[in-house]
C-alpha cells in the first residue's frame, strides 16, 4: 500500500454542531464545580435531539479554566459531563464527543499552566475533534454565547451562531465583526438557532464517505 493511498484513504467526511457548554446547554454558573449544579437550559436537550436525528455530529468545546485555576479537578468536570450526558439522554439526545481546554496561562495549578492552543478563542479544541472524529469543519458550525466561541469556530473553518443565553445576553452584537466571525445568525437560544439555521432538516454533507469506508 503506497503512501498516497493511505493519506488520501480517509478523507474528513462528516459535518459537526460544536457546542459551547456553558451557557449555552447548561446554566452559566461561573467556575461550576458540582455535578448537582448542571442545569439544561429550557430546550436545549430538545434541540441536541433534533440535531442526533437530522444527522449532525453534535460535540461540546469547553474552557474549563478552573481546573488550572485550582478550583476543581479534572475528574470533577468529567463528573460534571456524565450528569449532564444523564439529564441528555432524558431527552433522547446524545453528545458524540466533548473536549474540554482545563488550560490558562496564569493559572494555579502547574501542570494546567500554560499558553495552550485549545483554549477558545484558539481552534484547537476543534481541530482535535475534527482529527478523531473525521469531521468536514467548513461543513460544520459553532454555536456559542461568546465572542471567543464564534473566533474559535470561525479559525477552524466553521460557520457560527451566537446565541443572547449566558453571557450573550451582554454582547454587542453591533460591534462584532461579521465577516470575520463567520457569523450567519444571533439566536435567543440553542434551540431558536437550529429552528432559524434549519439544522433540524437539513441533512449535512457527508461527502467522501463511501471513500473513506471502502478502504
Ligand atoms: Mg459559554
Ligand atoms: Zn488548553
């Protein structure tokens, strides 16, 4: 097998919704370390089924400086997620991976200390699930409640929704750059954006699929 083959064998193929967490799925609660504290936002369980049944790879990006910050561990957030894969699950909806930044630059916490390049707004987090999950990321969109979460999306290649939940309810939507966010849409909420982007019906692209399967 020449070389050639294996690197064009798997091609990125399947189109993501990458969801920031707070604020945006669950209540913006800052630095929240308790399990019990996970909260869903109204509809937003709802919206992540529609996304699972219309096809969507839904993944969930997350800054959790507060591992570096020293305020809770890393094996708390993963507490955190398997409440909050609990309450989904409720619902009939699914998260197909969820990458967590525990990085800052100033933090506590040495072996968290650090200038990272998965802390949004750095696309890192992104990138690394389009490299395990085989992810078309000019297919895909980000849907945040800050700023940092479009710059995130739009230097990975996304489209991106900004929704008024958490902190968006404070964004000066005048002053962002458009354009350079890639942003098509500011939404009340995760489940007002995937009505008015049409994401509960529209199938994503899954080209270069049979590709990938037949090697
Ligand atoms: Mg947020
Ligand atoms: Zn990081």
């Amino acid at each position: 097998m020449s070389g050639v083959a294996a690197t064009t064998r798997h091609r990125p193929a399947r189109a993501a919704v990458f969801l920031d967490r707070d604020g945006v799925i669950i209540a913006e609660r800052q630095y929240l370390a308790d399990p019990q504290g996970v909260e869903l936002l109204p509809g937003a369980a709802e919206a992540i089924a529609a996304l699972n049944r219309a096809g969507w790879v839904v993944v969930v990006v997350t800054n959790q400086s507060g591992v570096a910050r020293g305020l809770f561990s890393l094996e708390a957030v993963g507490q955190q997620h398997a409440r909050l894969c609990e309450l989904l699950e409720g619902y009939g909806a699914r998260l197909d991976g969820i990458y967590v930044c525990p990085h800052h630059p100033e933090g506590e916490v040495a072996a968290y200390r650090q200038v990272c390049g998965c802390r949004k707004p750095a696309p890192g987090l992104l990138q690394q699930a389009a490299a395990e999950l085989e992810l078309d990321l000019s297919a895909s969109w980000m849907i945040g409640d800050k700023p940092s979460d479009l710059q995130a999306g739009a230097a990975a290649g996304c489209r991106t929704a900004l929704v008024r939940t958490g902190h968006g309810a404070g964004v000066d939507t005048v002053a962002l750059d458009r354009q350079a966010l890639r942003l098509e849409l500011v939404a009340a909420h995760l489940a007002d954006a995937v009505a008015k982007l049409g994401l509960a019906e529209r199938r994503p692209s899954l080209r270069c699929m049979a590709a990938g399967r037949a090697a």
